[in-house]
C-alpha cells in the first residue's frame, strides 16, 4: 500500500532533500508551522524542487504485523528452539542441561539478530520519493 504525504521542502543537496511534514489534523493543510507532530524526512528528489517548495512524497507502507511479528516473535522463537534443542541434546548426551541450554539459546538466537539488524539496515535504505511539486 502506497501513502501520499504533502510537505515543504527544507533544504536540498544534489538529489537529496529534507522536506518537513506534518501529520496532525491542524497542519495537515498549512504546512507551514512545524507543530508538535512535524517529521522531517530524508527524500529523494526526481522533480528537482528548491526550498520553500510544497511537495507531493511517495511513502511505502509495510505490513506493520508481519513487521512487528518479526522484530519480536521470530527472536523468541528462536532462543526457545535453541532452548529445546539443547535441553533435548543434554538428556541424550548426559552433559549439564543448563550449559546446552544457554549454547543453544546463543547459536539459534544470535543469527536471528544479525539477520534483523541486516534487514533493518536494507529498510532504512529505502526512501521517500518526491513525486510532483504543488503549486
């Protein structure tokens, strides 16, 4: 799902610009005051704007539960499958159940995290696009 945000553009460099937005009721017309709720989003700029300019941005929406299902639940699942395995691994090897256990929680939930600090990074890479000036 796309979502459209007006904004004003508040400086530019190359094809890169901030423009400030407000996303409460109040200045949602205006623009021009930054209000308590004003963002200011890193955009890129393929209509070549300049300051003081009101802009049309492109913003791509995720799905926030299958989002949030990730951030949280996927490194739990992990660490207790981790868990499991371990406690599993020590009654069938006769090794300290508490050692296999921590091990496990350690080698199934640490990748998980890189994983999510890697996609993290590949998200943050995507940015707004300023779509049309308006007059």
């Amino acid at each position: 799902m796309e979502r459209f945000i007006e904004g004003v553009v508040m400086e530019t460099s190359g094809k890169l610009a901030k423009v400030r937005a407000s996303i409460h009721s109040e200045c949602e017309q205006c623009g021009v005051c930054p209000g308590t709720n004003a963002v200011i989003f890193d955009v890129i700029d393929e209509v070549g704007v300049k300051r003081g300019q009101r802009v049309l941005i492109e913003n791509k929406q995720t799905n926030r539960i299958l989002a949030a299902f990730i951030v949280y639940m996927l490194p739990l699942l992990a660490v207790g499958c981790g868990i499991s395995l371990g406690y599993y691994l020590s009654l069938r090897f006769t090794i300290s159940a508490v050692l296999l256990m921590i091990l496990g929680a350690l080698v199934f939930g640490l990748p998980v995290m890189y994983l999510l600090k890697c996609l993290d990074r590949s998200l943050q890479a995507e940015k707004p696009i300023i779509i049309r000036i308006i007059k």
